[in-house]
C-alpha cells in the first residue's frame, strides 16, 4: 500500500478534516471527515434538540464531503432539504472553500409531539433534496433534485449520485452529538471508470465487480470507528484497504465554522428595496434589525 501518509499517522487526534483518496486499480474516489469543534460551534448556536442535533450533524458531514468534491477555488456546494407536512420545513448547508455553515427551520410543537428521535421521513412528511453546485470558473450552476426516501438523508444522497450523476455511491455516518463534545464521522467512496466495455456509462452499475469488491470493505465500517477521535482518518482508511495494491492519499483540507453575515452585507440586500418597504421593516427606533439563521447573531441596520 503506498501513497502520501499511508501507515504513518497524520496525527492520533486530529479533527474538523477530510482527507480525500483514491484506489487507482479499483477506478475508486473517497473521502473521510471528522468534525469537532465546528460541529460544536453550528449547533452550539441554536438551541436543538438531540434529533435534529443528529439531523444538521448528519448534513453537515454530507456538505463537507460533497463539497470536497469540488476542485476550484471559489466553487461552492448547498445541500438543501425541504418539507411539507412536518415538523422540519428547511434544512440548508453550504461548503465554500473549507467553511462550513448549517442550520434547521422547525415547528417546536409539531417536534415535541414525534418520537425521541423521528425518523427523516417522520421529520419532513413529503420533501425533496436539491444538490447545487455553483462553478466558480465558470460562473454556471447545476443542481440535482431527488426525493426523500430512504430513511436518511446519507441514503438520499447515495441515490442522488445514481439517478443524477450515474455513480455508484456508499456513505458511512457516524455521530455522536448528545454531550458537551460532539464528534461526527463520515466515509464517502464512488465507482468513477471512464467507462465499461467501450462505451460510456449510461446507468449506474452498482454489480460492477471492482465497486462489489470496495463496497464490501467500505461498509464494514463502524459508527463507533467513524467517532473515535484517536483514530486518525489516514488509520480509518488503513484498515479498510490495507491489502489493496495502492491507497492514495491527497492533502488534508481543514474545516472551519464560516457564517458569511454582516452588517455590510445586509444594509447591500436592504438598499434594493424601496423606501416604503424600509419603512415597514422598521421597528420603534427607526432601525431594521436583521438575525442571520445560521449564527443567530443580530444586526440592528440603520438606513
């Protein structure tokens, strides 16, 4: 097994990283992620309960690791999720160049009637996923929309990458977010071959001898592996793919808590609205008080 950092760790401990690899032989791509302190610092500003603490830490790893995905500078990936019918009608991520930021729109009445903790389906009702990744060389945007069947949004995403991308997807989840230090842990891998037999690939093919190979080891995976903070992300890759012939390791990207509000920014949204709309957004000191969703931090706007 060769490649940058293989047996040798990168640092018992480490965290709020994704360290993304590749299996050569096997036509393999993946990524590991594990969260600490960022994951803290999203939740720590709201005040969640344990469910949908799991479901934005769930996300929240989904982001980082889809958004890893992305090679450009200034690229960015939003992972939305909307509802009808339940107690959660608004889920948003987004990754844009290591920084992560989540948060959750909920009815804490509809919540407090559910289960300890609810199932996705039993969270949203009837809902969606859109995936959108904005170019930043380019200026386009794509977006995929896929529906919410599965029992967990890693299961939605993994069918994301088979109906819209033709790629065959496993994602491993771990989390562990009902005490003071949260920990979440997340595996991605992906069957990329330029193509079979000749031709392109016009359908997902998940009997793929060499995906069936690497499915099989990278399921095995363990929650509790994915959460263990001294278990270094190259070692969680070790064990899975020790015997193969190569494991390629590329660089390590940190992760931060990046919230991108301020005041400058919304007195620029603000100004293209009329003066009579203004007006009606004022409170009884003449200002517009803006609260971001992701921080929950308050801007009071004077115009």
């Amino acid at each position: 097994m060769s490649g940058v950092g293989i047996g040798q760790a990168l640092g018992e401990g480490r965290i709020d990283e994704v360290l993304p690899f590749t299996i050569p032989s096997r036509d393999v791509r993946g990524r590991v992620v594990r969260l600490g302190p960022v994951l803290h610092d999203i939740l720590a500003a709201h005040d969640y309960p344990v469910s949908l603490r799991k479901l934005l830490g769930e996300a929240l790893l989904l982001t980082a690791m889809m958004g890893t995905l992305l090679k450009d500078q200034g690229c960015q990936l939003t992972l939305q999720v909307q509802g009808q019918g339940g107690a959660v009608d608004l889920l948003v991520c987004d990754y844009r160049e290591g920084e992560l930021r989540g948060y959750v729109r909920h009815d804490p009445e509809l919540l407090a009637a559910h289960d300890p903790l609810p199932s996705v389906d039993a969270l949203f009702g009837k809902g969606y996923m859109a995936i959108t990744f904005d170019l930043a060389a380019t200026g386009k945007r794509y977006q995929g929309i896929v529906p919410l069947e599965g029992g967990s949004l890693a299961h939605v995403c993994e069918a994301y990458f088979a109906q819209s991308e033709q790629v065959p997807t496993l994602i491993r989840i771990g989390l562990d977010v009902e005490g003071d230090q949260c920990v979440a842990g997340g595996l991605l891998v992906q069957h990329l071959p330029d193509g079979e037999e000749g031709r392109e690939r016009l359908h997902v093919r998940m009997d793929h001898p060499q995906w069936e190979h690497v499915s099989a080891l990278a399921g095995s995976m363990t929650q509790g592996e994915l959460v263990d903070p001294a278990l270094a992300l190259d070692d969680l890759i070790w064990r899975l793919f020790h015997e193969e012939d190569e494991v390629r390791l590329q660089g390590v990207s940190r992760l931060t808590r990046g919230c991108r509000c301020s005041a400058d920014y919304y007195r620029s949204v603000l100004s293209r609205f009329s003066q009579e709309d203004l007006d009606e957004m004022r409170d009884s000191q003449g200002q517009i008080v803006v609260d971001c969703a992701f921080c929950s931090k308050v801007f009071p706007i004077a115009l």
